[in-house]
C-alpha cells in the first residue's frame, strides 16, 4: 500500500497509533508485577521488605544462591579457620557469616514440574489429536452427547473432585508420583483439548486424506502425511493452553504431591529464611519458573495467533 | 488400463437417494462423461467407484475383479477432485511426488524425479515445480492436480470438473491436450463435466444422469440427435432445445402420441414461410447469432449463422424440416418417427 492510497479496511494511520497507544498501556500494566518480581529476585533480603520500597537499589545474586543452596549459619571462629572461598557464591554466603551446607531441593522440583508439565502436554495432544480425528472424520454413535459429556467434565472447578481423587489416589499408589500427576493433568485438559483440536480438524477438508487415500495410502498414514500437518496450528495452540494449566496447577499439586513428585509452585512459598519467608529467594523461584513457559510461548507465538482466531485467516 | 462396470448401484444420504440402481459400464480405453444437473449424483458416481463412498447395494467391477469392499488405495485410481485438490503444506513438486512415494508403489528418487519432471512438462508447470501448492493460480493448481492422477499409470482415471476453473483458452489447450493423452496412453477415464463442449469432444460415450437414474448412454452425436428423452435432449445444446406444442406446427406428420416437438435452434428456419412470430431480441455471438421468437405465446429460440440483420420487434416466419424434428410423448419419452437425420 502506498503512503497516500486510503483503503476502507485499513485503519488509518492515527487509529494505528491509537491502538498502539491502548497496547502499550496495558502491556506496562500487565508486566509491572512480572517486573517487581524480577526486580526483588534481584535484592537484599532487607531491601526487598524494606518500606517504602525501594526502586533504586544495588543488585546482588543472594537470592538465586539461596534458591539452589541450603546453608548453615556458624561461629566467627569457624569462620576464620575455613580457607579461602573458591567460587563468588561461597564468598557472598560467607559474608553473611554462613556456609553452604548442600544443594536445595528447587533444582529437582523445577525438572518435575519439566516432567509433569510437558510430559501431560504430550500426553493430551497425543490422546486429544487421536480423539478429536474420529470425531471429526467417523460416524460415532451417540456422537453429540459424548462430546458434551466430555466437555462436561470440564463444569465444575476441577478442585472440587480433590477428596474423592486424593482417597483414589492413595487407593492405586499414585499420590506422589510422575505417573499420577501426568494422569490428573492430562484427565483435566483433555477436554478441551478435544474440543479445540475438533475445530481445527474439522476445518481441513477431508478431500486430502481422500486424496491421499486414493494415492495408495492407509488412513493412518494419510493422517500423519496429510492432516497432522496442517493441524499445526491448532495442536500448538492447544498445547499452549495445556501446558500453562499444568505448569501453573497449585492445589492439586499441594494435596498430592510431598516429596518425589512435588512440583515447583507448592515448593516456591515455602523457601524459609532466615526470619521467615526468604523473599528474593521466592522471587527468583518465581522468575526461573515463568522461563520456560515464556519461551515456548514466544517459539509457538506465530501458531498461537492464528489459533486464537480460530482459523479466520487460514485459508 | 482396465474397464469399470457398475451393477445396480444404490447410495442414500438420509433420505436423499443420490444414486439409483445405477448401472454402468466403462470399456478398456474409453472415456465416458457424466452429465448432470447439479446433484445428479455425478460426484458420488466417482466416489462409489473410487471407495469413498460405499454403495448400500450393487457391485464396483475394475478390471473384472470385484473391488466393492476393497479400501480406496489398493483400487489403483487416479481421482482428479471437484476442489481442493492439492496438498497446502507441499511444493508442487511434492505434490506430483506423493503418489509415487506410496508405501503400495515406492520408486525410487530417481524415477520420481524423471517422471514428476516429464509430466510438469507435459502441463507446462516445470517452471512451478519449487512453488507451495497455495502460491499458484487457479489454472495452475487444477493443471497440478490433473499432473498428480497422471504421474501414475493407474488402472482407471476419475475426472470431476477437472477443467472447471480455467480461462476459455487454457480449458481448450487441455482438453485438446487431454484427449491425446487419453489416446496415446489408451486410458480408461470416467470424466465429469457440466461444459457440453468438453462432453461433446472429449467422449466416447455420453452419460447423462439425473436424480441418480442414468437417463441414457450414448456416443454424442446419437445423444444429441436422438435423446431418449425429454430431459436428456434439453441438458445438450445452447440455446437449449426449444419444446413446442405440437398445435403450433401447421401441417405437421407426428405420431399420434406426441405431446411436445423438439426441434433444435439451429434447425429454425427463417425463410418467410411458415408460423408468424415476433422477434423479442437478437444476441450476435460472432459467428452466430441467436434469435429470440415469440410465437402464440410459446417462447423459442433459433440459431443463424453469420451476422443476421433481423431487428427486434418485426415479425418473421420460420419452418422446421420435418426429419429434424424430435416427438415426445406425455411421459417425455421420445417417439419414433423423428430425428432421422442423427
Ligand atoms: N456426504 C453427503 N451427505 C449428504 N448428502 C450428500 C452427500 N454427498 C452428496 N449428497 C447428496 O447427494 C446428491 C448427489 O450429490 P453429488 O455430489 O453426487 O452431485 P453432483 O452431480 O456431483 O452435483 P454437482 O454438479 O453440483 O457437483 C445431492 O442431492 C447431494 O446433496
Ligand atoms: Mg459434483
């Protein structure tokens, strides 16, 4: 479009800017308590309860070192007998006149979360893609009220299930386990997930796997070779949605999971320090753990745009 | 090449009966066109056959081997699809590649490559061969998935509307160019059009369907000059067949259960002998001209060649040569007696 051509679809220049403008705002908004997170992860843990709070402040890595170590508070004598600190991190724990005692427990919760989170994902695109495809494409009797009821498991708030599944649970051995917090997560998304990827399915013509079909191949390959393809988007999408409510998921997490399983978001309030709640530490908890969910957003953003709109601009 | 036969073919969406007891045989080399109306049943004909659609009753012959339960990729067809037709996520040479890289035929790089390269030249889309199949035009997508039946050599080819969506000129280059390769390769083709240019110059035979009966079948010129039927004779020809009451001929020599007398456009004749009619309007097509009559309030049309210097609102005479004329009774069945001349 050249500078000068008005089109009547287009927005103008200065509704642009306008738009931009509300953006903008909003973004700042949405991101000042992302930003304060990261600013306290970043501070003393005097300076990150001290009031009014402070903005300007001299940056240090405490709270990350807290985050991954435990340590033991000892005697000036002790202290003096110790040889040299070998790396920056002994140094700073030192001279707040303790030693590092071991490593904490986020380092294995932070990989459960990895492990429960993307491993539910799979999961439930795996199942959901299959279930969605024979919805779309079959004759399944009672088709309409099976997927109602389907979405219908999705009604109630999935907390209010917590007793009977936590009794359940205790039952078959999975409290605690990888095993059974992938199966909850994946039984909560997987109706959506259903429904979503039914959408998307139901937008490729089915003249392509006839096509291929007709071409010498097996419905299942026409399905990998044809339809997964140009599901991308949707299946992204979807995956997004599930990994969010399976990386975020507190209350489950809490109820079921202690020790093996445990997963990162019930461990971060619980960092105590020295005094209390050791906030940088939490904070720095928290800003590692927005990390993957952030990239994968940002790797996926392209599919996630396209299948927000629900296939308006496909073609 | 094989030949097809189908034998009291049955298919019912609900309560649509889209084809009915459908029977129909397609020879070794030949190539048959369906003609319809749209929903005939034309569409689901080609599926029945390909084994996309299954057939509530009745049998599906290929080369003699009953195929009715057999799964679409091992009927060895070629089916060129009413639309889309080609895969969005490939190039188009992936396209042409896909039937080849079937785990049925598995060729190798090599010969994929010889023989994609040989067909795009064949369509003249070689320069196209990297593009994403969405990146072409209309014309080139439909040359692309004509391209995708004919990298095989499959025993039956399944045509619909394959030159649908192209410009008058490309749709005669292909349809001349489809017709040599029919030949060359002696290819069994079902073929459906709605273009009665494509029907009248591409078929061996002609089949015209309706609410899933097959009306008739027929070489050509035996369909556009002896119909069975009312129904049949009116879907050739443009200006369509003009229908007229047989009181408004005088002097006219028909069997006595004529109900309506066809008689083509181009078999008016408009000497100044004959039937008065009024002229309503002259269309000049360039090499003819189309004359619009009304005569005792029957509407009707006549074909002249060359540009005609009649003019709008006088009044002319026409006659029909008796052996052009076309009988039909009260059921629309055509009658003997008429159309001697086919
Ligand atoms: N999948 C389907 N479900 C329900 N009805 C169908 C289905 N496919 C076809 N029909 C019906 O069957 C009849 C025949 O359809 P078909 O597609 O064969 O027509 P066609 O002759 O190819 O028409 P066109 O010239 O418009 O392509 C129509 O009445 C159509 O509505
Ligand atoms: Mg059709």
């Amino acid at each position: 479009m050249s500078a000068t051509a008005h089109s009547v679809i287009e927005p103008t220049a200065r509704e642009r800017r306008f738009a931009a403008t509300l953006i903008v705002i909003y973004a700042l908004v949405t991101m000042l308590p992302l930003v304060w997170i990261f600013m306290t992860s970043l501070k003393t843990p005097q300076d990150s309860i001290s009031y009014p709070p402070k903005v300007v402040f001299g940056p240090t890595l405490e709270g990350y070192v807290n985050l991954f170590t435990t340590r033991t508070r000892q005697t000036p004598e002790y202290m003096a007998s110790l040889p040299p600190p070998e790396t920056w991190w002994d140094e700073l724990v030192r001279s707040r006149n303790m030693v590092i005692a071991g490593p904490s427990k986020f380092g294995e919760r932070f990989l459960n979360s990895v492990i429960i989170g993307f491993g539910s994902t799979f999961l439930t695109i795996f199942l959901g893609t299959l279930a969605a495809y024979a919805f779309s494409r079959f004759r399944v009797p009672l088709k309409d009220d099976l997927l109602f009821f389907i979405l219908s498991t999705r009604m109630m708030p999935p907390v209010a299930v917590a007793i009977p599944i936590f009794l359940m649970y205790r039952q078959l051995g999975l409290s605690d386990t990888h095993l059974g917090m992938i199966l909850l997560y994946t039984a909560v998304n997987l109706s959506l997930a259903v429904w979503l990827l039914k959408g998307f399915m139901d937008e490729i013509p089915r003249e392509y796997e006839e096509a291929a079909m007709i071409d010498g191949y097996t419905r299942l390959q026409a399905f990998r070779k044809v339809v997964l393809p140009q599901a991308t988007t949707g299946i992204a999408a979807t995956a997004i949605f599930c990994l969010i409510f399976a990386w975020n998921e507190y209350a489950f997490a809490l109820l079921l999971t202690s020790g093996t399983a445990q997963t990162a978001p019930p461990f971060i309030p619980t960092i105590i320090g020295e005094g209390g709640l050791d906030w940088p530490a939490v904070a720095a908890g928290a800003t590692l753990f927005l990390l993957p969910v952030l990239v994968f957003t940002i790797l996926l953003r392209k599919h996630l745009l396209r299948g927000i709109t629900f296939g308006a601009v496909r073609k | 090449m094989a030949e097809l036969a189908l034998e009291g073919i049955e298919k019912a969406f609900g309560t649509t009966r889209a084809l009915d007891r459908l029977d129909l045989d397609v020879a070794d080399g030949e190539l048959v066109v369906l003609l319809g109306p749209t929903g005939a049943g034309k569409t689901t004909t080609l599926r029945t056959v390909a084994g996309l659609d299954r057939p509530d009753a009745g049998r599906v012959l290929i080369g003699g081997v009953d195929v009715t339960s057999e799964p679409p990729a091992v009927r060895d067809v070629a089916f060129v699809f009413q639309q889309y037709s080609l895969y969005p996520h490939y190039t188009v040479f992936e396209n042409l590649a896909f039937p080849l890289r079937s785990p049925l035929r598995r060729q190798s790089a090599a010969v994929i490559r010889e023989r994609v390269e040989t067909i795009a030249r064949m369509l003249k889309i070689e320069s196209k061969l990297q593009n994403r199949a969405t990146r072409l035009s209309g014309g080139e997508m439909q040359r692309v998935a004509l391209g995708r039946a004919l990298v095989r050599e499959p025993a039956l080819f399944l045509m619909d509307e394959p030159l649908s969506s192209l410009d008058a000129k490309l749709r005669e280059t292909l349809r001349v160019e489809l017709k040599r390769i029919q030949q060359e390769l002696g290819a069994t083709i079902l073929y459906v059009t709605h273009d009665q240019i494509e029907a009248m110059t591409l078929a061996d035979r002609i089949g015209v369907l309706e609410q899933g009966r097959l009306l008739q079948i027929a070489p050509p010129r035996e369909i556009y000059g002896r119909p069975a039927n009312v129904d049949v004779a009116r879907r050739l020809g443009s200006p369509p067949i003009n229908l007229l009451p047989p009181q408004l001929l005088p002097d006219l020599e028909a069997p006595s259960a004529t109900h309506v007398v066809g008689v083509r456009p181009e078999d008016l004749v408009l000497n100044g002998r004959g039937v008065a009619s009024a002229i309503t309007q002259v269309e000049h097509l360039g090499a003819d001209t189309v004359v619009a009559l009304e005569a005792n309030e029957v509407r009707l049309h006549a074909l002249v060649s060359g540009e005609s210097r009649l003019e709008t609102g006088t009044t002319i005479h026409f006659s029909v040569a008796p052996d052009a004329m076309l009988f039909f009774d009260a059921d629309g069945r055509r009658l003997d007696g008429g159309g001697e001349r086919a």
